[in-house]
C-alpha cells in the first residue's frame, strides 16, 4: 500500500514548520541509486499493521 499527499499540501505543511523548499543546501541533486535511496529513507518510513 501506497500513501500520496497532494504537493500544494504538503508544501503548506512545511511552510507551517518553518521549512523552506527552496534551502538548496539542504536538498541533494544527485542522482541516487536505488539502495541509496532506500537506505537515506529507512528513517522516514513505518510499518503500519491492522489484525481485523
């Protein structure tokens, strides 16, 4: 299962916390392959179950 939040929502949240997108410093431009990506996003990411 997959979760998507729509852009301009996400944006707002973060403008609320004081977060900038457009902090280059803090955004990589690199391209990163797949481990990479998955290991800097572990962090990020939670194992939700449901026993019905």
């Amino acid at each position: 299962m997959n979760y998507a939040v729509k852009f301009q929502l996400l944006s707002a949240l973060l403008a609320s916390a004081g977060i900038s997108l457009n902090n280059s410093h803090s955004v990589s431009t690199s391209t990163l392959s797949t481990p990479q990506l998955s290991k800097q996003s572990r962090s990020a990411l939670w194992l939700v179950g449901c026993q019905g």
